[in-house]
C-alpha cells in the first residue's frame, strides 16, 4: 500500500470520529494557544517599548545620575536583579545633577556631528486650564531646551518650536501635547496655538502643539506640556528633580567615542578623581527595552512551561484513545492483514492518526494563539504580530507528541494477530 493511501485512510477513520478526535485537537490546541498567545503579547510588547523609549534611535544616549532599570521594590534602597541573577542593594549612583552642570556640559561638549540638550522632569501631577476648563491632575511635565523635541523624537502638529532665547530668558512660554490641546478645542487642537493656558495657575502662551504618539500600557504619551527648563527652576523651584543630558550624534559608528568624550568631560564637571568611579551612568537610548524585555523573560517560560505540561496531559490522553481505537478496530486491522497488508503499513496507519490529531490541534493553537495575543497589540496600538519562529516550533513539537503518543498503540496493532483479530468480538 502506497503511502498516500495509508495517509487518506488514517485522515478517514479520523473524520469519522468527530466527538472524540474534536475534544484531542481541544487539548492540544489549548496548550498551543497558551503558548503562542503569550509569545505574540510579548513581541507586541516588545514592539510598544521600542516605539515608546526608543525614540532618539541608536544613535543617541543620555546622562543621568543614577541608572534608568527596569527595578522592583523600595525603601531607602532599592532592589535590582544582577546579571547573575542575584539581589543587590544598591543606592543611587550620585548625587542629582544640577543646573550648572548641565549647563556647563552642554556649553563645552563639542563632539563633531553631535547636538546636546538638557532637560529636567516636572512631575506628572500638573493641571491645565483653559477659559472654565481644566484638565485632571495628572499632566506631565518636562522643562527642556530648544533642541527637546528633536532629541526626543517630537514633532509639531502646528505652531514653532522653543527658541533659544526663549529658553534662556526662562519666559513663560510652552508646547502642549496633543491630548492638552484636544482637551480644550475639541477636533481642532492647533487653534491652541497663540492662546494663553494656565499651568498650575501661572500663564503660559501656547507655541506650538505636538503630534499625537498615542498611548503606552493605557498611559498617554500626548497628556503633557514642555516648558523651557530655566522657567521651570524659576516657576516651579519646589521640584527635586535631576536634570538629564541627552546627545545625538550623525552616526552611529561615532557612538562609543562620543561617549566617552562626554564621560570624561563630565567626570570633571563632577570633580572626580582618576581613582574613583563615575557617580553618574551613560544610557543608550534603546537600552530600556533590552532591560524592559529581560525583566518580561519569566513570561516566555511560563508559556513554555504551561504549554509542555498541557500537551504532555493530551499526549497521555491522545494515547488512551488510539488504545482504545485499536481495541475497537481489532477486527478491521485483521482484515487488513488476511488480504495481505504488513504489520508496517498498519503501524503506520495508526502513527498518522495520531500526527494529524496532533497537527490538527497545533494548527488550531497557533490561530487562536496569534488571535488571542494581537488582541492584545490591538490594546496597546501596534501592529499585528506573528511570532514565526514559535509557529514553527509549535508544529514539530506536536508532531514529536503525536508520534510519541502514536507509537504504542501502532506497535500494538501491528503485532495483532489476523487469526484471533478477525475472531474478536
């Protein structure tokens, strides 16, 4: 018997077992579904951060006093996983940097091709008014320069940008992100442009406001106001907050020597001698997804985790139903041998009716897998996801489990006797 035979005779006797073959193809898709839906969160996630944190590009890094990882816990120190996977205490790096520092770094950092900015974080309980409207108290805000929005990746929907001059002179001047503008003029957010809003009840005129960058994680991006950061240390004196530098530079092979120019001119800025360590990190732009991602690792494994216990139950499962398929068709499988056939073909016949369940139920996985997981991209707005590799992977390893679970049972009715199997009743 030729093996497209044995193949269609197997994909019969499993159509003709609707109920039973239909409840096999449920378990094994469920395990499959558990894996390729998390996998496909992930990688949406992983999109999101990228899109989110990832604005500057990698050609760019930033200064802060202390290290901008992904943490977990508190108190007076904080707790940060290691690379070899143990728990350190460990305190901040420096003291903040102040104003004069930043200022100094950036009036003497004169790398070739590179932009410098400073910028310092106003919190993110800020209120905007308008006329009788007013926003909630959850606005934030950032104090940069003139060269902001390009460090960061903004773009004006209308209006103009901070001006130097502005900047310096520390005028009561501002740019509101898309959400502000829309809060107070509806479907027409640029007639915000050359109005007067009230930050935190002091008036700011509106220059320019920002294109929409949507959300991230159900917190918008576009829910802020930048003002320039000397009028926010004359404003708003009451914030604690380190000013960061940021650095752009024309191209990417430049990167580490742009750094570590800026290290060594900063090390001076902060008096640190030649023994000592820096009191202040270097961060890659792009750095905050590489350590977002390794904190969501744990979630690929218990994917993994959940999706092996669940097609080990349907492997044992898959298995008592081909023994009992084999109790049932004793008589058939001695027909088959009286007019000829060999114990292989049987053996195969019964091994490839446990891969098609199996494969049924991959293919079943994997759909409801990448429809469950990009229900999730939807949420947080990116685009749709397919996780190839796991695909592939979810395929053989169903297939491994199906011929697995087949192997008994097959090797079973192949040393069936004609004789007795013909007699069985």
């Amino acid at each position: 018997m030729k093996f497209r035979d044995t193949f269609l005779l197997a994909f019969r006797t499993v159509k003709g077992n609707t109920l039973r073959t239909a409840l096999t193809v449920a378990i094994i898709a469920f395990g499959i579904m558990a894996l390729i839906g998390i996998i496909t969160a992930i990688k949406a996630m992983n999109q999101k951060f990228t899109e989110s944190f990832s604005s500057m590009g990698a050609n760019a890094f930033t200064i802060r006093f202390k290290e901008r990882n992904v943490r977990f816990g508190g108190g007076g120190g904080e707790l940060k996983v290691s690379k070899k996977g143990k728990k350190e205490k460990k305190s901040n790096l420096g003291k903040h940097i102040t104003r004069d520092e930043a200022e100094y770094f950036i009036n003497n950092y004169h790398f070739p091709g590179a932009v410098a900015g400073v910028s310092v974080f106003g919190q993110r309980s800020n209120t905007v008014s308008f006329g009788d409207k007013k926003t909630s108290p959850n606005v934030m805000m950032f104090g940069g320069d003139e060269k902001y929005l390009d460090l960061n990746g903004y773009t004006l929907l209308s209006g103009r940008n901070l001006t130097l001059k502005e900047v310096r002179s520390g005028q009561n001047v501002c740019i509101v992100g898309f959400d502000v503008a829309k809060k107070f003029f509806n479907e027409a957010p640029e007639r915000a442009v050359g109005k007067t809003l009230r930050l935190n009840n002091l008036p700011y005129l509106v220059l320019g406001v920002l294109d929409s960058r949507g959300s991230t994680f159900g917190f918008s991006r576009d829910n802020m106001a930048i003002i320039g950061y000397r009028n926010m240390a004359k404003n708003f004196s009451g914030s604690n907050a380190s000013y960061v530098l940021a650095v752009k530079v024309d191209d990417i092979n430049k990167m580490n020597e742009a750094m570590g120019e800026a290290e060594a001119l900063f090390r001076g800025v902060r008096k640190i001698n030649i023994t000592e360590e820096s009191n202040f990190v270097l961060d890659k732009s792009d750095s905050i997804v590489e350590q977002a991602m390794n904190s969501l690792s744990f979630l690929t494994i218990s994917a993994t985790v959940i999706g092996l216990i669940t097609l080990i139950g349907a492997a044992i499962g898959l298995m008592n139903i081909m023994l009992v398929s084999v109790a049932e068709r004793t008589k058939e499988v001695g027909l088959v041998k009286a007019i000829g056939g060999k114990s292989s073909v049987v053996k195969k016949q019964f091994l490839l009716e446990a891969v098609i369940i199996s494969v049924l139920g991959a293919l079943l996985g994997i759909v409801l897998g990448i429809a469950v997981g990009n229900s999730f991209a939807i949420i947080l707005g990116t685009g749709f996801v397919v996780p190839w590799g796991w695909v592939f992977y979810g395929i053989v390893i169903c297939s491994v489990v199906g011929l697995l679970a087949g192997l008994y049972p097959a090797v079973k009715a192949g040393k069936l006797n004609p004789i007795e199997a013909l007699r069985y009743e």
